[in-house]
C-alpha cells in the first residue's frame, strides 16, 4: 500500500484518477484531515459531486473551474455530515441548481445506544457536525444514484458517523471516512458507533472491490487488505482493554492511560474516546460491565 506521505496532490486542481473520474483537493490540511479533504467528480457529461468539502470559497472556485464544455454538475452527493465534507454543498447547489443527496440530516442513522448517550449530555468530538445540513433528497441504504454514463449504489455504512454512507460505482467504492488509508477511522460516541462501524466494515468485506477511494488520502489498491487491517486494528485494541480490566477495573480514561503509555498527553482525551468507544461495544456484547449507569465517567469491569 502506497506510503501516506507520497500522497500530497496541489490543493484545487483537478486531477483525473481514471476515464470519468476526478479528484480535488480541499485546502483544509490538519491532524484529522491529513493533506485534506478529498472531493470527486463522477462523469463525463452529467457530474456528480462527491463530497463537496468544507466551506471554503476557493474550493467551490476550483469544482466550477473543473466543469468543462458541455458538462454540467448535476448531482450532489455527502457520504456524512462532517463540518470538512458537507458545508459546501449548499453554496454548490446554490450555483449548479443540483441536489443535495444524503443519507439524512446530522442524527439520522445515529443507534439508540449513542441516541441515550446525547440525551445525556455526551458531546462528540473530532472534525465537528454540520449541524444545519438538510439534503434536498434523503438517501437510504441501496438507493441507487443514476446520471447519464454513470450509477451509483448507497450503502450504508454507519459508525465513523451515524448518517455515513459509501457509494459504489460498479467494483470501485468512494468509502468517504469509513475507510481510508493513511489511518484508521475515527469512532468518537455518541456520534459514533463502534458496533455499527464492525458491522459496516465486515458487510464491505463480503463484496469483491477493485479500489476504495477515500474521504482524505490516497486510493487504496488493495481494499481487502484494508478491510482486514482495520479490522483486526479493532480486535487487537478490544483484547487489550479487555486484559486491562482483567488487572483491575477502570474508567475510559484510566484505561486509555494504561494501554495507550507512549501516546502524547495532548492525544489522550482522543484516545479515551477510542476507548470509550470499545467499552460501549464491550457492554452491547455482555463481556463486561459498567458500575451504575453507562457513562463515559463510569467504572467498568469484567
């Protein structure tokens, strides 16, 4: 798999990643975003938009520039509602007259664990909602996304976000931040669902994809490999809290001291999330238990 350092494309030009397909890059650089976000043009006559990006006006300057004679931009497709994915698909609609498809608003798809959690006041972290994002047409799981040389096939693949969708396009799928290659997806409750996020990623494994081109870096030549990498990412993380609690049991953040020892201070409120993460699928599957009510305070053991 290609190194993520070898892949740092100009932001704002068009590059062609095949016959009928584009990508652009957003110039919104940071610790979550790697080089940025990732928007893909789809076809050669009537254009979909994948992931229109952030809210940056030389971004919606570069996918117009990217329109040529005798295409029109005709579709507009969010995979989730992340303030670097979504935010600029209103002012693109504004200027196409195209669409706004999506799987829901912020809280659709969102589990009845992680809906709990809100109520009760637990905050999301990471990139951020888009919390005033309405799509013009809501798109549920194997909708299918037709333009004049192309389809697209909606499936859902909730977890990193409750409302993330992938697209497949014949062999190839754009898994937004489901799956990428340059690190593993982030799962921080009550916006994510780590539970959702396995099942998704075992209901990819199942088809046979020739490409993944994601959310934020580059395509991923071997999707199998990925899938399986990510998934056993996942395991091996499980078996350690699980150890961890087999010691003593522990809080999110107790744990997240413990197993995460070489990791910045800085980075341990987003490695507790992880935990937290691990700790709701742990409970949702009986192998352990939270002292009193389930809580990213509470104390867990085996």
């Amino acid at each position: 798999m290609q190194a993520p350092d070898d892949f740092n494309p100009p932001a704002g030009t068009a590059i062609e990643l095949q016959l009928g397909l584009r990508r652009i890059l957003a110039p919104n650089p940071s610790p979550m975003t790697f080089r940025g976000t990732n928007t893909y043009l789809l076809g050669t006559g009537e254009l979909a938009v994948i992931d229109p990006g952030p809210l940056s006006e030389s971004h919606l300057h570069a996918i117009l520039d990217a329109v040529q004679p005798g295409q029109r931009i005709s579709h507009i497709v969010v995979t989730h509602t992340h303030l670097d994915h979504s935010p600029l698909a209103r002012l693109l609609a504004e200027r196409t007259g195209a669409p706004i498809l999506a799987f829901g608003g912020p809280e659709a798809g969102r589990s009845t664990v992680m809906t709990r959690l809100a109520l009760d006041g637990l905050a999301g972290g990471g990139e951020g909602i888009d919390t005033t994002f309405v799509p013009d047409i809501e798109l549920p799981d194997g909708a299918q996304i037709t333009g004049d040389n192309w389809q697209l096939e909606v499936v859902h693949t909730p977890g990193h976000l409750g409302n993330h969708i992938a697209l497949a396009w014949g062999d190839v799928c754009f898994t937004g931040d489901h799956v990428m290659g340059w690190a593993s997806s982030l799962v921080s409750p009550p916006d994510g669902d780590l539970t959702d996020f396995m099942a998704a990623c075992h209901r990819l494994r199942t088809r046979d994809w020739s490409v993944f081109h994601a959310g934020h870096g580059a395509a991923i030549k071997d999707p199998a490999a990925r899938l399986d990498w990510l998934i056993k990412h996942r395991q091996t993380r499980e078996a350690q809290i699980l150890s961890a609690l087999e010691d003593r049991p522990g809080t999110a953040r107790d744990l997240a001291k413990r197993i995460y020892v070489d990791t910045p201070a800085a980075l341990l409120p987003a490695a507790e999330r992880n935990v937290f993460a691990h700790l709701i699928d742990l409970v949702g599957k009986s192998q352990i238990t939270p002292e009193g009510k389930l809580s990213k305070d509470a104390r867990f053991l085996r």
